[in-house]
C-alpha cells in the first residue's frame, strides 16, 4: 500500500517562515510534489521533486529525501493570503501504472 | 484560455440513479485523472488514464467507471450512485505522468449529494 503523513495544522504568524513536513510509504516512487488549496477552491501545483535536494520557486521552496521518504515544503515571508491547505503527493508506480497519492492535508493559519 | 472543466458543477440525486460528470482539458494532456475530497482524507485517486483507451484503478475505484475514448475527454460514470459516494469530485489533468513533470491542473470540482 502507500502512504502520507503530514500534520494537521500550522498556524504562524505573517512574515514568518513555517515548514510542512511529508512522510511517505510507497511501492515505486516517481516524485513528491506539493499543492495548495483554498477553502472552496480547486488544488493548485506549487512544486514537484524528483530529485533529492532543494526547489525554490519564489518565496516556496520543497526539499527531498528519496533514501529517507521524506520531503517538506518551506513557505517564507509568509502572507495572509497563504492561508490556505497545503498536500504532499507521491506519484507512484502501483501495478506498473502511474498513480497520484496524496496526503492528508495540513492546514496553514497565518495570523496578522 | 487553458483549463479543466468538469459539469455540473453541483448535483444532487437519488441512490440508483445513474449519473455522469464530464470533464474536458484544452491542453493536450495525456494524462487525466478523476479524484474525490472528503473531510480529513484528503484527494483520493478513483481512476486514471495514460492515453486514449488506457484507463487504470485509482485507490478509491469502486462504485465508479470512466472511459478515454478522446484525449480531450475523460468522463466519469456513477452506474449506481449510493450515499457514500456524496463528495467532491475533481478532475485533473498534466503533460505526462511524471516523466517530465507532475503539474496537475484541477478542474473547479462537483459537488455531489446522493441521497
């Protein structure tokens, strides 16, 4: 089977820097990526890591451990619009396909 | 303007009804993939496709049927609808799988009560 965890709730304050972390158990591994959700709105892409190592695009970047499982998405000076919930998700390779897997959410606070 | 579209947007039936949500990318994407959000369990894979007639099981595909008979289209079909399939549904779609990038871009979502 495959799996996420990541944390349920962040909550930080604006111009803060706030780390979500992301642990997967998965059959096959193609990348972790990360998206962002508004309340009532549609996922949107943030970040995908294929590689070990760091991505920065702007002020979000995402980190990948491949031998430990394990990523996290870094948001700095953080905005009140960043509010929002935020998923890791594995694209895997279960029976040879390619499957989505995603997290459970966390759910990011910025208070002024 | 390049997006997802899924119809309807709201819909609210009766178990055994059957039903239908559509779902159409102007991208050119390979792939495409159908996704329920229920509260504290984040997107769950119900089916996807690689390409034209190739469909595999999501996480979630039971109760559900999809179809890829053009590349544009990827509709999916509820034969029996129960109650426990009251969701939100989104639609997704990206380049490729992941061989190059895993940029998914979301369909708006259906919100579907079974009663």
């Amino acid at each position: 089977g495959q799996s996420l965890e990541q944390p349920s709730e962040v909550t930080a304050v604006e111009g803060a820097i706030v780390q979500i972390n992301c642990t997967y158990q998965t059959s096959g591994f193609y990348g972790l990526s990360w998206y962002q959700q508004h309340d009532g709105g549609a996922p949107t892409f943030l970040s995908y890591n294929a590689l070990d190592g760091l991505e920065e695009t702007g002020r979000f970047s995402s980190f990948l451990s491949r031998s430990d499982s394990y990523g996290y998405l870094l948001l700095q000076e953080l905005q009140m619009k960043d509010s929002a919930s935020y998923f890791c998700a594995v694209l895997g390779a279960e029976n040879y396909g390619q499957n989505f897997v995603f997290g459970p959410g966390t759910r990011l606070s910025v208070l002024p | 303007e390049a997006q997802v579209t899924q119809n309807p947007r709201y819909l609210i039936t009766v178990t055994g009804k059957k039903l239908t949500v559509t779902c159409s990318q102007n991208m050119n994407h390979e792939y495409m993939s159908w996704y329920r959000q229920d509260p504290g369990l984040g997107l769950r894979q119900i089916y996807y496709s690689m390409n034209v007639e190739v469909t595999d099981k999501g996480d979630v595909p039971e109760g559900y049927k999809v179809s890829r008979k053009e590349k544009r289209n990827f509709p999916l079909i509820l034969e029996s609808p129960s109650p426990n399939q009251t969701s939100l549904y989104f639609c997704a779609s990206s380049f490729s799988g992941g061989f190059y990038t895993d940029t998914q871009y979301f369909g708006p979502g259906t919100r579907l009560t079974v009663l």
